[in-house]
C-alpha cells in the first residue's frame, strides 16, 4: 500500500500546521491563545483545528526527530567552590552533567 504524504488533503498549508504545531509544544500556549495568535495573522483557525493537528502530528514528528537527540541519562554531578565576592567568602555551584 502507497502512504500518502501527511499534509495531503488539507485545507491549510504544511507550514501553518507545523508552526501551530510547533508553537504548542515548545511554549505554554493552549489552543484559544494559538486561534487569537493565527487571527492577528489573518488566518482564520479554529481551536479544536488545532487540537486535531496536534494530535495528528506530534507522534510522527517525534518519530523523525528522537533518532537527531543527543542520549542523556540521569548522571550528574555538583561542583561546588568557595569564593570572595565584594569582600565576603560564598559558595558557588554547579550542576555538570557526567
């Protein structure tokens, strides 16, 4: 069987829906903020839209971009060092990641 492209058949075009898309996951955004956000641009999105694409499309761009990550794991470290700032002695530290 053919797999379609994802975008097929859609009434807005790929870099909308991605840019939607996007904007939900990285920031604190809900789906009203990114209808008003989309309005001011002049398009005209509804909110459960929005909803739909992200529900369509986190799982396949999560799919294509987990194997570009960097591993990490839960190792780190405190770094931890007594120094003089304005004459007074404090301790500085810093998480390294091992």
């Amino acid at each position: 069987m053919i797999e379609q492209p994802p975008f097929k058949w859609r009434h807005f075009e790929a870099e909308i829906i991605l840019l939607c898309v996007r904007w939900y996951v990285r920031y604190a955004l809900n789906y009203r903020d990114l209808e008003e956000m989309m309005l001011e641009r002049g398009l005209h999105v509804d909110h459960t839209t929005i909803y739909r694409w992200v529900q369509r499309y986190v799982p396949e761009l999560e799919k294509c971009c987990r194997p570009h990550l960097k591993a990490c794991n839960d190792s780190w470290k405190v770094d931890e060092t007594y120094i003089k700032i304005k004459k007074t002695w404090m301790y500085l530290y810093r998480a390294v990641i091992a």
